[in-house]
C-alpha cells in the first residue's frame, strides 16, 4: 500500500514500513523507516530528542517557507548530492539493476499470457457494476425513485396540439 500523509504523528509516523522523501521531484532518501535516522546521522543532520521525526524531516527538506531561498536551494541541493552518494542509494540502484537483468533473462514465452476478448471484459465489468449496485442498494433505490419521479413529472405536462 502507498500512502501519502503531510505531518503524520510519531505514532503514525512509526506505523510505515518504507519511506520515499522527494523534494522538488528529487528523492532525498528512501528505506525502511527505521533506518531513516541512522542515514540522516550519516550525513549530518541527526533528529534532536524528543522532537518529531515526520515534522522535522519536512522541515529540512521543505524550501517553499525559507525567507533565503538560495540557502534553502544549496542545502536541498547538497542533501540530494549526499542521498545520491550514500550507500543506502547504491544498494537501492544495484537491487533495481539486478532486478532489470533478471527480467531479461526470464524466456517472454514461457509466461502465460492470458488473451481476454472484449466480450469476456465487458462481461467483468457489467458483474463488477452489479455488485457494487447491490451493495449500495440505498443510493441506487434513491436514484430510481427520482428518475419514476423526473418521468412522472414529464409524462403530466400537457403537449400543445396543433389545429
């Protein structure tokens, strides 16, 4: 599951499994939470006691409230240069890059494909309707009743006739 929470509490914040920190469409770090304080004692910039974890690391990647922008700019900059360059980063890369290697060399036939027509696609999706209508009986129950009231309502209104 992917979530995405702006300042969780240190009791949520402690629930994730796995962190992405982007700053300006650059990843700043990315692991398991636990290791997120270890990494940022590595390059510098250790979370003071008592204080809490989310909140702060916001603060030190966020630039948009800074009132000098080009220092805010250098230190996000530098912060992405020590994340490019951590062995965290490395060890993420050379995952990715066995894993792209392993998917070449797995045979594209002997993977099963299944070739679903556009029949057997519409037929999901029309079950797929039916159940969630049968599931929000009330929500569907108020809208017929609306359309029988809306056609009511049309059908009485008299036609002009023509002589």
């Amino acid at each position: 599951m992917i979530a995405s929470i702006h300042q969780p509490s240190t009791a949520t914040f402690a629930l994730f499994d796995k962190l992405l920190l982007l700053s300006g469409g650059k990843p700043q770090y990315f692991g398991p939470v636990i290791s997120l304080n270890g990494y940022l004692e590595s390059v510098g910039c250790p979370i003071p006691q008592h204080t809490n974890p989310a909140e702060f690391v916001l603060e030190l990647v966020n630039s948009d409230f800074e009132k000098d922008q080009q220092q805010a700019q250098s230190r996000l900059a530098t912060l992405q240069q020590r994340w490019t360059n951590s062995e965290h980063a490395k060890s993420l890369t050379n995952k990715i890059q066995a894993s792209i290697q392993e998917e070449k060399t797995i045979d594209a036939g002997s993977i099963p494909h299944q070739n679903q027509n556009m029949v057997s696609d519409v037929l999901t999706l029309v079950h797929r309707s039916f159940i969630k209508s049968y599931r929000d009986l009330v929500a569907y129950g108020i809208r017929i009743a609306m359309y029988l009231g809306k056609c009511s309502l049309c059908g009485m209104i008299p036609t002009p006739r023509l002589i």
